[in-house]
C-alpha cells in the first residue's frame, strides 16, 4: 500500500531524513517512534505529500505521490496534524465540513448528502456531536484533538497519517481512540500510520513499528523487536525497563528513575518481631517481592512479611479475607503485607545471616511436616483439604535481581528445602516414600533492587550457592527442632 524506498530530504542545507525504507500493508496500524527532532513529522510530511523528498521515492498503490492531483491524494490520505499547530475560529462542526474539502467540484462547492453523512458519521465515531455548534478555540486540547481526527475521518480516507493522536487525550480517549481505530483497520481496512511518544500505546495497537534516530532507521519490526532495552537507551538515552503485558502478548516499557541505586544495608532496614502468633519482618522501605503466599502472592512490592500461626484444624472458606482481616486488626496494612500461614510453632523459627561482599541473606524457616507429601505420588491422593501444616521459607537479598532471577532462586530454594526434607528421611505419610514438601509450602524471594546486578540466582551462582547453603541449613534445623518438639529426635 505504502512503499518508501531510501528516501533522503531535509530543510535547507541541512539532511534531515537519511536514506530511509520502509512499507506499510493495508489494513495496518504502522508506527513511527524516535526522540524529538528525529525527523518522525517530516517522514508523516512527506507521505502526505506536503514536504518534498530530495532522493528516492514514496508510492501509494503503486503509483508515485508526486504523480497524484492534489485532490486525489487528499481523498487517499488524510493528516492529523500535532494540534498545537492550528488555531482558527470556526465552529466544531465548521471544522469537520473542511474535510470534504477533496470531494468538492468546480468553483461553486456542492454539498451532497454522501458529504453530509461523512461528517455526521466522523462526529458520532469521535463522540463530539454535544460539541457541534461550539467555536473551536473554546475547546479543550483533547477536544481539539478529537475535532481534527473528525475531520480527518470525513475525508474517508485510505490512509490516515497521525501526528501524536494520543498527546491531549486522557486515558480513556486514548484506549477509545486505538480501539476504534483498530475497528476501522479491520472494517474498512483503513491503513494508520501514527507517531508516538508512548511506547506502550504503540506496543499495544502496532503490528510494526519504525524506530528513528537523526533521520536514520534503527529498527523497523514487531514491537517485541523494536522495543529492546539497550536499543532503546541507545535512542533515548535513558534507562527503560521491557516486561510482558500481563494478558496481551505485546511487551510494556517502564521507566526508571536516573538516580543512583546504592546499595542499602538490609540489616539496619529489617526488624523482625517474633511471637507465638506471627512472626512480621518490617522493612524500612518496600521490598520487590515474588511468593507464592496467601496474600500479594506473584510479583508485588511489599514493606510487612508476616507468618501468622493457626490452628491445625483451621478451615475456612475464604482464608484470604480472614488473613486480612487478622492483618487489620493487628495494625498491618494488608496492600503493602506478603502474608503466609502456618501450623507450626512459630518458636521453633530458624533465621540464618549469610553475609558476603557483594550481597547479604536474611533467611526465616518455619517448619512443620506433618502434611508431608511425596509429590511424585500426590496424583494418587484422593484427600483435597487444605491443611495448614507447611514449611515457609523467606529470603531477603540486598542486591538487584532480574524476573528471571527471582524464579531461579525460587527453584534453589526449593531445590535445598527438598535436600533438607531428605536429609531428614521425612516420609509422605500416606505413600510411606520419601516426601519432597508439605501440601501448603509457601516460599517468599524479597529483594531490595539496589546495590550489585545479581543476573543469575541457579545453584552453583553466587546468589544461588548462598541460597542453597541457607535455607538447607535454616530448613534442615526447623525440620529438627519440630521433630524434637513431637519427640521424634531426642
Ligand atoms: N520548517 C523547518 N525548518 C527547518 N528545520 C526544521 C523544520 N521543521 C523541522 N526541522 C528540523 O528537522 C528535524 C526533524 O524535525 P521533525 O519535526 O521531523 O522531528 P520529530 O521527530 O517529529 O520531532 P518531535 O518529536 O519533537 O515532534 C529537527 O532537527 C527540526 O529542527
């Protein structure tokens, strides 16, 4: 549908635009990324033919643009310009009839019908009919934007160019826009080239994005592609952070503050208070977390670790409303609170210290293995009651650990307290083999993300070594201490 082939132009003497390629399909929603002054405007410029290009060539349908009446591209392409550009004093609706500016003949302008319904049709779809009749220039900046995309649509266009659609707009109108957007791609194919500052609205909606630097193409790909960390320092100069959407397979981009991340001292920032009732770790500030606990379990950041002790007949229908209503009561808010339960007695809790010089560990074990199962045999149980019987393992670092990290270090984990269970001989009660954990175990990776990169948390890493060595040691002395404690060690 588009095709620009190594196109080069700039303003005067200087280049502005290096040598650039790229082709859009119909029916796609094509993005045009960069930092400012990379050249993004005057690449939407010339596709709509209003800026010349010194060198190579830009062909719609085939045919080059240059070879098109002015009134015919017009029908084929319509702008939508960045709004703090324009400023006139027609009225919403004044504005809009420009649209059908291309369709008028002949130097006396006939309105038809299909005129008509074009624009009526652009009002209703951009939801501004309550703004028909005002001037434009009383309009708020998000208005203005939706006023121009009307116009641009009353052009019923092929293709339609944006400049920054989404700049005035509040959330809502941004999703509205790219979701009807995507309709008419689908619809009536229309094929949407569109500038952004947001990556993630141009992950979201874009099949392929163009990232540009100094007029140069530096990516031309999927999102997943385009949007790479380093490529996008590269361009940016600023540190991004690339994770995955959680429910659209697209990636997201977060910033992150430029200031230092020295590393914090987790040792003057933990205190742990230990009772009958809970054990609560407290930190001085929030914890990047991953746990697989009752309350903020996945991914959270988390100030409150608590491991409440219950009864062992505890069975309710909803633990995680109780647990939190616990949490309430004892002055814990529970949206910043990892919260675990257990059976075991909290006195027998087992806390080990590894400290080394690039990193330190804090470990809690409580244990109890009375609902010690063997996991290779569980598919022949036939019992499905949540007991709180459990060994929760928490383990705090000072260091900044990737996603990935945090998942290695959650099988280290469990990798020791397994070796711990075995060391032990602790076996499923019913299967009467070897158990590898209780039915409920709980594990809790909490991270400080200052201080040293710790890329790699597997066995034999130096976070993955220091794990190991501590939650087998930690978990292998709380197994004991409950064995002593149902007098089955002396
Ligand atoms: N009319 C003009 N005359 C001279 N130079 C211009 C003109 N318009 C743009 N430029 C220059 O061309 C370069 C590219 O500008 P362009 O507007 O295409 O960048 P952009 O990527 O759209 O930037 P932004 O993100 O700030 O909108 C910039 O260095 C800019 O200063």
């Amino acid at each position: 549908m588009i095709k620009v082939e190594n196109v080069s132009g700039g303003y005067h003497q200087k280049k502005v635009i290096d040598n650039v390629s790229f082709e859009v399909k119909k029916g796609e929603i094509f993005g045009i990324l960069g930092p400012n002054g990379s050249g993004k405007t005057t690449v939407l410029k010339m596709l709509s033919g209003q800026f010349p290009v010194s060198k190579g060539s830009i062909c719609i349908n085939g045919r080059s643009i240059q070879d098109y009446k002015i009134k015919d591209l017009a029908k084929k392409v319509a702008v939508l310009p960045q709004i703090n550009e324009i400023s006139f004093s027609y009225t919403v609706k004044e504005t809009v009839k420009l649209g059908r500016y291309a369709y008028q003949k002949g130097i006396f302008p006939s309105w038809k019908i299909e005129d008509e319904n074009a624009v009526q049709n652009a009002i209703q779809l951009t939801n501004i009919s309550h703004l028909a009749d005002c001037p434009l220039d009383l309009l708020s900046g998000g208005e203005k934007q939706r006023v121009f995309l009307a116009r641009a649509l009353a052009q019923e266009p092929e293709i339609l160019l944006l400049d920054e659609p989404t700049n005035h707009l509040d959330i809502q109108h941004q999703i509205s826009l790219f979701d009807s957007l995507n309709h008419w791609v689908k619809e009536k194919q229309l094929t949407v080239v569109a500038i952004f500052h947001d990556l993630n609205m141009a992950s979201l909606y874009c099949s392929r994005l163009l990232l540009l630097n100094e007029g140069k193409v530096i990516s031309l790909d999927e999102p997943q592609n385009v949007l790479q960390e380093e490529q996008l320092y590269n361009v940016y100069h600023t540190k991004l952070i690339k994770r995955q959407h959680p429910n659209v397979p697209t990636p997201l981009i977060t910033l992150s503050p430029s200031k230092g991340v020295e590393r914090d001292d987790i040792f003057s920032m933990l205190k742990t208070k230990q009772s009958r009732e809970t054990i609560i770790v407290e930190s001085s500030k929030p914890l990047k977390t991953l746990s697989s606990a009752v309350i903020n379990s996945g991914f959270s950041w988390s100030k409150f670790f608590t491991n409440r002790h219950v009864d062992m007949n505890y069975n309710i229908d909803d633990p995680e409303s109780e647990l939190k209503d616990y949490l309430t009561t004892i002055g814990i808010d529970p949206t910043y609170t990892v919260a675990m339960m257990t059976a075991a007695r909290l006195e027998d809790a087992v806390f080990k210290i590894i400290e080394l010089a690039q990193f330190s560990l804090y470990v809690v074990v409580t244990a109890g293995v009375s609902n010690a199962v063997d996991v290779s045999k569980a598919y022949l149980r036939t019992d499905f009651v949540y007991t709180p019987g459990t060994i929760n393992t928490w383990i705090f670092i000072d260091g900044n650990l990737p996603d990935s990290a945090f998942v290695q270090a959650m099988m280290t984990a469990t990798e020791a307290k397994v070796r711990a269970i075995h060391e032990n001989n602790i076996l499923d009660p019913e299967t009467k083999t070897m158990a590898t954990g209780t039915s409920t175990d709980s594990l809790l990776i909490a991270s400080t993300q200052t201080g040293y990169f710790l890329e790699y948390a597997g066995t034999i890493t130096p976070l993955g070594r220091a794990i190991g060595q501590a939650v087998f040691s930690a978990t292998n002395e709380a197994i004991q201490k409950y064995l002593r404690r149902m007098g089955s060690l002396s």
